[in-house]
C-alpha cells in the first residue's frame, strides 16, 4: 500500500510520473531500473473540497441529498483542479462525509481503549465512565477538523493529567483509575484504596 496524503498539492511532476505508474502498474527512473506497481494499492486522500461537504451538510438536513449534492460539487472542483488523465486512470474516488458526534464517541472510546491498553503494561487500571467520554467528545469535536482535535483533547485533559499524577506518586503500579467528568472538567479517581 502506498500512501501519497494531499496528492493535490504535489508538484505537476509528480503526475507526470504517477501517470505511469497508474497505467502501466511500473515506475521508471532515470537509471532505466524498473519498480513494480502492479501488486500496489495507491491511495491518495486529499482535503480539496472539504468546505463544500461541510456547506451542504450544514445547508441541508437530509443526508442522501446533502452527500449528493457534496459529491457533485466536489467532483467538479477535482476536474478543475487534475488533469482529465490523471483522473481517468483513478479506479475509484471516495468521498467521505462529515463525522458526526455518534461517530466522535466512538473515536473516543477507540483513543481511550488504547491508552487503557498502554498503561495496562504498568499494571495501572483505567477506566472512563459515560460522562467522561461525552465530555471528552464534545471537547474535541469539531466539524471542520473531523478527528484531528480528538487526540490533542485526549492528550492535554488526560494524558497530562496522568501523567502529573504518576509523577507525584498519586497514582502506582497497581492503581485502579476513573476518569469521570465533574464541574465542566474531568476528575481522576483512585479507586485502589475504596477496593482495599
């Protein structure tokens, strides 16, 4: 799998270059060494078009016709923006639409899950009740920047946090830990001590 994140930005070159490796599954250097593409999935995410799915979710309440309308819009901003060749080798173009805050959560809870698991190896328990998941969803939602905010939001109002309280020596080893929301932040409980 190759990845080539925000291909609009790249210089008119590298379409040149990529228009043979789209066609004919090989890339030529100027060497004459030959790599091989044809076993390759090349995905090519880009931002371009972004604003107008926001715009027409935000204007229009029915999903179907939002998404189409998007796709329209979206498809014709592309064609101005790539060359019909390069655009006609392209098996596929995938739009996404805007995460909604059901989708946010479980992002969330997928962030959390990891931490979980991570601390998990310094034998500290952690968990997260309802509240703190939605606080923590609400905080790093933002319908512009999608996913983005999420992990910066984890890091600061959990991660710090946790990490201040394993340096004083609030939390150890062994420690069973509860994230929980409280007066517009979170709250850390060790529940070590209430189990002993």
């Amino acid at each position: 799998v190759v990845l080539l994140d925000e291909i609009e930005k790249a210089h008119p070159d590298t379409f040149n270059i990529l228009l043979q490796v789209l066609d004919e599954g090989r890339l030529t250097d100027n060497k004459g060494r030959v790599a091989d593409f044809k076993n390759t999935i090349i995905i090519m995410p880009s931002n371009l078009g972004s604003h107008i799915i926001q715009e027409k979710f935000e204007e229009n309440p029915d999903f179907f016709s939002a998404t189409e309308a998007a796709r329209v819009d979206v498809l014709g901003l592309l064609r101005k923006t790539i060359r019909p060749e390069f655009i006609n080798r392209i098996d596929d173009i995938i739009m996404f639409t805007p995460l909604n805050m059901k989708d946010i959560t479980k992002i969330v809870r997928l962030q959390l899950n990891q931490l979980k698991k991570m601390l998990e190896k310094q034998h500290i328990t952690m968990d997260a009740t309802e509240d703190a998941v939605e606080y923590l969803a609400k905080s790093g939602f933002d319908p512009q920047y999608g996913a983005r905010p999420i992990k910066r939001v984890i890091q600061k109002e959990v991660l710090n946090a946790l990490s201040k309280e394993l340096l004083s020596g609030k939390i150890t080893a062994d420690s069973i830990i509860l994230i929980d929301s409280f007066d517009e932040g979170l709250v850390f409980r060790n529940q070590t001590e209430m189990i002993s």
